[in-house]
C-alpha cells in the first residue's frame, strides 16, 4: 500500500541520539580512610569477578545467537517470493543517493500551486525482493504488500520569478531491522505470516528469540504530521519521525515512553481540538488500546483498553467531535489457532 503526504515548507527539524554511557562504580564505601583502605584489595577482587561474569554471559549470547544463526542457516532455504503480473509496482528500485533536479516535465505546472513537498510511502524489500523459506518444518512466505518501507518524495520551489523547480529523493526508511539485516548483508528475519502451520510457528519463535521481536518493523503504510512533525508508519510498531529534508529516520516515536505497543497506519486528529488519536492492536491481552496524544505531540492524554475478548484485524479508525469509531472485524489474530494449523 502505498499513501501520499503534502506539506508546505516551514523549516528544519532535526533529532540526535543521546550518547548513552554506563560505568561500574564500587566506592561505595562511606567510612574512615583507614577501613576504605583496608576494603581496596577486596573491592578490586570483587570488581574483577563483575566484569569476568559479565564477559561471560556476554560470551554465551554470543554463542548462542551464533549457534542459531548456524542452525537457521543450514535448515531454512532462502527463495524468492513471486510477484503477480498486478502485484509488480511493489518490486523493489534503487536509492539515488541523493536528490536529483528534475529537468523533463511534460506540461505546466499551475501558478498557484502550493510548494512544498508530496511524499509517498511503499514498500520496497531489501536483496531484490520478498523471500519465501523452505524448511523440514514446510513453507512460510511474506505477503505482497510486505518489504522495506520506502520514501518518494517531490519537492516544489518557486523563485520570484515564477519559474518551479522540482527536486525528486528517495530513502528507505532505516527502522532497527532494516539496519540489522542491511549490516548482515543477507535476509535475516524468517517469513512468519502466511503458510505452513509448523513453519510459521517455528519461524515466529526463532525471529522472536534471536531478535527479540517475531516480525520486522516495516514501516511502509503511511506518512502523516502532528505538531509539525514528519512520520513513517506501518501498524505493527511504532512511527519512526522522518526528517523532511533529507528523509532520514530519525528513531521511534513513542510519545515519550507513555505508547509502548503497536500504533496504527492511519491515526486520526481531533476536530477542533488537533489531538491526535491512535490505536494498537496484539496478539495477546490486551488486545486493542485506543490511545489520545496532546496536540503538541509530547503527551498521551487518555489511554484505554477496550477489553475486547479477541484480537480483530483492524486497519481503520473514524474520529468525529464526540466519537472514536472502532471497527470490530471479522478477521482476527489468534496465536492458538496458529499453533493448532487453523
């Protein structure tokens, strides 16, 4: 699927990652000089024996995650998942790099046309294209509309003159998957939605145990804006915040914390109020939570769990003045139906 974005130029919004540090401190010892003296031979000995644990378990991970790797490797094949004829908009181009003047425009464009920029979002999977997998489990394969998300985006400029001119970009969107697989060099992530019950399931656990999550945060469905913010979406995880310009991912979006599950394609904005309201689905309880974030996009204002008694595959939600509509559907997520091949 793919969904176009405008908005008019109205600056530059840039994010860094804090830089993180941790250390071990073990003065911790409020006493006299002399007993803190006579602790220091201890306290070397005891921090020696932290770190020589925490190398160790450090090793064992990383065995571990090797080990699996080894095993996903030898019994799971790789192949290419075919396109229908219908279905091959979604085959995978190349990034320019970087933007590119468009010189042959066929036609005029009008003089009251807005500038600014319209930007689509598609998917658009790594090494060529969607992967099936064969395995002595069966075969688990992804679904068309799944692969990388992708930004195309056209930019409009008029000098005093009148005279446009348009600049065309494109990026994937760099979500912690994609960055993992891309430093792989190599499909990584196991297909775990449609085919064999076993391999599904097999795939599911395996994704979810050397990754720590079951599928991959695609991000391919939607942009949208709140609060003068730019984002990428698909609805099973966060929004990752796009920088306008250059359309690099600037990390998840998450409401400070407070939304901590997935987050629909297409949130929706309060009439009159500009708050901007969500929802996210699971495949365990609770099973859909409508959520309200404030209109300056820093605070999640209400938060509720529906309580529903099943997980309905919902992509939609219509927001009016009084009412959140929620669609209550028929197709439903239900891991137990999954294990028993349903």
């Amino acid at each position: 699927m793919a969904c176009y974005y405008y908005v008019p130029f109205q600056g530059h919004c840039s994010f860094r990652n804090p830089t993180l540090s941790f250390s071990l401190n073990f003065n911790f010892i409020n006493t006299t000089h002399h007993l803190a003296s006579s602790f220091k031979p201890f306290m070397r000995e005891l921090e020696q024996h932290v770190f020589g644990v925490g190398v160790l378990k450090a090793a064992v991970k990383n065995t571990s995650v090797k080990l699996l790797d080894a095993f996903v490797d030898s019994a799971f094949q790789f192949v290419d998942y075919p396109l229908d004829p219908s279905q091959t908009n979604a085959a995978p181009v190349d990034e320019i790099k970087e933007a590119a003047v468009i010189t042959n425009i066929h036609g005029d464009i009008p003089s009251e046309f807005p500038q600014g920029v319209y930007i689509r979002n598609g998917p658009n999977p790594l090494f060529g294209g969607l992967k099936s997998t064969k395995s002595v489990f069966g075969e688990s394969s992804p679904i068309w509309v799944e692969g990388e998300g992708m930004l195309h985006a056209l930019y409009f400029s008029k000098d005093i003159n009148g005279n446009w001119t348009v600049v065309y970009n494109n990026r994937h969107v760099e979500t912690d998957t994609f960055k993992l697989e891309k430093l792989r060099n190599k499909p990584s992530f196991l297909p775990a939605i449609q085919g064999d019950p076993l391999a599904v399931f097999t795939s599911f656990l395996l994704n979810l145990v050397r990754f720590g999550k079951p599928l991959k945060n695609i991000s391919n469905t939607n942009v949208f804006e709140h609060s003068g913010k730019l984002y990428s979406i698909a609805e099973n995880n966060l929004p990752q915040e796009i920088d306008i310009l250059t359309l690099e991912a600037l990390g998840d979006w998450d409401v400070n914390g407070a939304w901590n599950r997935s987050f629909t394609a297409h949130p929706k904005r309060v009439p009159g109020t500009g708050e901007l309201v969500t929802m996210g689905i699971a495949a365990t309880k609770p099973f859909v939570e409508v959520g309200v974030i404030s209109a300056d996009g820093k605070e999640l204002v209400h938060k509720l769990d529906l309580k529903l008694d099943r997980c309905p595959l919902s992509h939609e939600i219509g927001v009016t003045k009084r009412y959140i509509v929620f669609m209550d559907c028929p197709l439903t997520v239900d891991v137990n139906r999954l294990i028993h091949g349903g």
